[in-house]
C-alpha cells in the first residue's frame, strides 16, 4: 500500500489488529478501543480495502481478495480507472 501511494499521490491509511470482541456479540471488532471507521465503514472482513474519490465519496471496495481481476494491484488499477 505504501508503494500503490507513493507512485500515485493518493492518501493511504491502514488499519491493523482488529480483533473479534468476545466480550460484547453485538459488535464485531474491537482493537480496543475499535475505531470508529469500523462501525462507519461496516468493516465485515479483513483485510478491506476502501478507494474514494477526492471528494471522500467511495469508488469502490475490495475484501479479502480482488474479484475482477488477478491482482490487487490490477483491481485498485480498474477502480480507479473507472473513475477517470
């Protein structure tokens, strides 16, 4: 992800160690404390990949494995591509 931002200027912000909350079955994930973009952005499973566009509207999404092409890096190509 460092590499996809350096080469395109786009802002990249990862997430790491979500963890199952064993303790509350309503909520999924918790770090703790679970950031509020898990909620806000219905984090169902990981690793999820969010692109937005630059007025923070989302383009596209890619969980757990790219689906249209055989690789993340073509997929995220395709999204944004698609945007153009």
């Amino acid at each position: 992800m460092a590499l996809i931002s350096e080469a395109t200027g786009f802002e990249v912000r990862i997430f790491a160690g979500l963890k199952k909350d064993s303790l509350n079955p309503k909520r999924k994930w918790r770090i703790p404390p679970s950031p509020p973009e898990v909620e806000t952005f219905n984090v169902d499973k990981i690793p999820l990949i969010l692109i937005f566009n630059s007025e923070g509207k989302e383009i596209g999404r890619i969980t757990e494995n790219p689906t249209h092409t055989p690789t993340l890096e073509e997929e995220l190509y395709e999204i944004i591509r698609s945007q153009r």
